[in-house]
C-alpha cells in the first residue's frame, strides 16, 4: 500500500524505513536540512534490530499532493506541530485515506478534525526510543519498536487490515487494538508524569527511582492522570497506577524521556500536551490534581529562565 509519513524523525523515520525496506511504497514528508539529506544521501537507521540505509527515498514538500492517492498516513509530529502540519496532511488524503496520528499526548484526533474527517482517523501509539542523531540519520535506542493502532469504534478493525499486513510484511512488532481510548491513556498516563519528572529533576529513570520523594511525587502524577482519564469515561484497569510504575521501574536507569533530551538540547517542550494537558482536562472533568498543578508551575518557572527554543524549519521531525 503507499503509504506517506508525515515527521520523519525517530518515530517517522523508523517505521517508515522499516516499511520502505520491506517494499512498501513510501513517501517521506519533509524539508529543512533533514529533508534536503534524504533526497542527497537517503535515510539511514542505526539500529540494534539491524541497521539500514535507503536510497533513493521518495520525499515530498509539506503541502506537496503526490501524484496517485495515498492509502493511509502516518503523522508523527511534535504535538506543538500537529495542528501546523494539518494542511500537509489534508494534501495527502483522499476521500478514502486513513490518518493515523502516533503522538503523545491524547488529544490528536481533536487537533486534526478542522482537516480530516474523525471517520478517516485511527489513533496510533508507539513504544520505541530514538533520536535524529544528523540530517536524515535516525538512531534507535534500545530494542522496544512497537505500534499498536485501531479504529475509534470497535468492529471496523478490517478497515486497517492492509497497513496490519504491510507491518508483517516489515517485521514491526504491532497490535490492532480495538480499545484505542484505554490504549493512548495507558501511555499517557505513564509519559505525562515521567517526562514531566524527568525533566524537572534533571534525571533519568534511575534518578526518580532513587530518590524517596521524587518518586513519590512520580506516584501521585500517575495517580492523578489516570484519575482524569477514568473521569472522562476511558474504563481503564483498575491496577494501571501499579501496571505504569512498575513499567518505569523497569526501564534501564539511565532512560531519559524525550522530553528531558529536549530541554537539554534547547528544544521546545510537549509540556502544554502532556502533564498541562493531565491539568486542563482535570479542570474540565472536575478531578482535582494539585501535584500535576504544582509541578506543572515549577517547570514552567524554571523554563522561564532560559530561551523556549521554537520549531527549527518546517515540521520538526524529532519525534
């Protein structure tokens, strides 16, 4: 199937390369100095799963309409992109195209409904480390590389059918969920609190662990992110606040979250999309979460201190 990625950056990079390899027709959406090196040089994936190197790679202009219709798009943008990236996506998607936006926070499906229609939408997560380590160059960390998609109603599965066999086809481990609410809250309410400590406290997985009172105000992050969740109607489990502390405890220690390579790096944070979003749909649901307030005001006064970096040129691709 031909298959477009929208944010060629670990995430992007990643499974579009993999899909690529596999003999997917792929087109790469980007520009900037990443996607002037994919169209010079290819893509090129360091990975511990095996490494690659794709050339020539089809690359086209946000904007750009490619020259037959594309069967589904994978958007995988910085959440402070997505709504920017809209018009790119649209240009792309035909009347029978599916969108599968692989963002962070929950609030994707909203973001994109003013350019495309929410039928056209099947929400995605993904479970993998990396990083942009040079213009068209993606380093994969670790060995997790896992997608798991499904539509927004339960029973119209079949329509994903055709990107469930490309992934096969490609070796990428992926589900097809048919409970697509749980599964973005199950992340959410584990990355909203980890990146948010992370960087607060400067510290990797094993620095939260460590330390007493960092990881108790870990503990009551989760807590209240999935207090939120369940207020808003998504029937999570009842032992995902142990199930989502115990997965952090079992990260290597010096895990960081993409977010504290961010800070670190000078780049624009997810924050408002993550723990300020656990904050502003406590608010509309009611759920009072005082430690999400409260660590939220302390990163955004020690962001203060130093420059909020904007989006480099074109879509950001660091995702």
């Amino acid at each position: 199937m031909r298959i477009a990625i929208v944010g060629v950056g670990a995430v992007g990079g990643y499974f579009g390369g993999r899909l690529a390899a596999a003999g997917e027709d792929v087109l790469f959406v980007a520009r900037g100095a990443h996607g002037r090196a994919l169209r010079t040089t290819g893509l090129e994936l360091l990975s511990p799963r095996g490494d690659l190197h794709l050339y020539p790679v089809r690359v086209l202009h946000p904007g750009e309409r490619p020259d037959r219709p594309v069967g589904l798009v994978l958007v995988a943008v910085k959440m402070y992109d997505l709504a920017a990236a809209g018009p790119a996506v649209a240009a792309l998607a035909g009347p029978d195209t599916l969108v599968l936006p692989i963002e962070n926070g929950v609030e994707a499906g909203e973001i994109l409904t003013p350019f495309v229609a929410p039928a056209r939408v099947a929400p995605a997560v993904a479970y993998m480390g990396g990083q942009v380590e040079a213009p068209g160059v993606i380093r994969h960390v670790g060995t997790t590389a896992r997608l798991v998609f499904g539509p927004w109603n339960a029973g119209d599965e079949l329509r994903l059918a055709p990107f469930a066999a490309a992934c096969r086809r490609a070796g990428i481990d992926h589900v097809v969920s048919p409970a697509m609410a749980v599964e973005l809250w199950r992340k959410f309410v584990f990355l909203a609190p980890f990146a948010a400590m992370t960087a607060l406290a400067r510290v990797p997985a094993g620095g939260l662990r460590e330390d007493p009172v960092l990881w108790a105000r870990t503990r009551a992050l989760v807590e209240e992110a999935a207090a939120v969740g369940r207020a808003r109607g998504v029937p999570l489990p009842a032992d995902l606040v142990e199930d989502r502390l115990a997965l952090i405890r079992g990260l290597p220690a010096s895990m960081r979250s993409s977010m504290l390579t961010d800070l670190l790096a000078g780049r624009r944070l997810e924050l408002d999309w993550l723990l300020g979003a656990v904050v502003r749909l406590g608010e509309t649901a009611g759920v009072p979460v005082p430690e999400s307030r409260a660590v939220l005001a302390e990163l955004r006064a020690a962001l203060g201190a130093a420059p909020d970096a904007q989006p480099e040129e074109g879509l950001r691709t660091s995702r």
